[in-house]
C-alpha cells in the first residue's frame, strides 16, 4: 500500500493489483474486484472497514461482487465472501469487536442484517429487521450482564 499526497488534492490510496481509491472529488471512488479488471464496467465500493484487532486487514464492499477480506501487507485478497442470493448488495458493514473474525452487514434493499464468520465464505446468519435497506449502522459492546443470586 502506498499514498500519493501531492497537493493533498490529489490524495490516492493505492493497493497493486486492486486499483485505487482517489481522494479526488472529480473521480469515482472505486475498488474493483479482479474480476473486472481490463473491463469498462464499474462496481463501486460502498463500505471499508479495518479489523479493530489488526492493521493488516480490510473488509471491502462493493455494490455488485459482494464482499472481500484484503491482507494490507501482502496487498492479496485473503477470501471473497459469497452472497445467498444474486440480488443481494451490502450499503453498510461492521466488525464485532468482541468476536474476532466476526462481523456483521446490512443489505441495501430489504433491512437483512448478516452474519458473518471469516473462517466461512456464507453468512453465519441472517435477519429480515426491517422493510427497507440500512443506512448504516454501529456494533457497541455491552458489558456481561451479571448473574442474579
């Protein structure tokens, strides 16, 4: 990974093999998945999120090709996550700082919140929450709750 910081304007984040992200207002933010490379199509990246337990790994979300787990050191994509339906699409997605390896999603379109496991390429589970899409949303930890005498 390295930054180009010329002007500051101009700010990239760039992960060979993975494309770039531009600080640039006048370009598209996207991260594209291999599998578009040398196309003309886009996926445009619609949540990031660094692992609370370690620097070294980054969850992307694109609109269309789902989920991956990129290794910061080796610039590699470590595991794609596979959606149970091809219309389902990630807007939001959270790490659960108390589970390591464990983190959760929100779908665009129909208020399904996810469960995710990155020893597993499928959700743990899911959950109909809601009529509509997630805007966004955020993992708080609660302390244990105290057992009663």
């Amino acid at each position: 990974m390295r930054t180009d910081d010329s002007k500051h304007r101009n700010a990239r984040l760039v992960f060979p093999g993975l494309s770039e992200i531009s600080g640039n207002k006048s370009q598209k933010h996207v991260l594209r998945p291999e599998s578009l490379e040398g196309t003309d199509e886009e996926d445009p990246v619609t949540a990031l999120e660094w692992d609370p337990l370690s620097t070294d790994y980054l969850l992307v979300a694109n609109l269309h090709r789902g989920i991956r787990l990129v290794d910061s050191e080796s610039l590699c994509c470590i595991t794609t996550f596979n959606f149970p339906s091809a219309v389902a699409s990630v807007q939001c997605l959270a790490w659960v700082p108390n589970a390591p390896g464990m983190f959760i999603t929100g779908d665009s379109q129909v208020g399904v919140l996810r469960i995710w496991n990155v020893s597993r390429a499928t959700p743990v589970d899911n959950f109909k929450l809601k009529k509509t899409g997630f805007h966004c949303f955020h993992v708080l930890n609660s302390p244990p709750r105290k057992k009663c005498k």
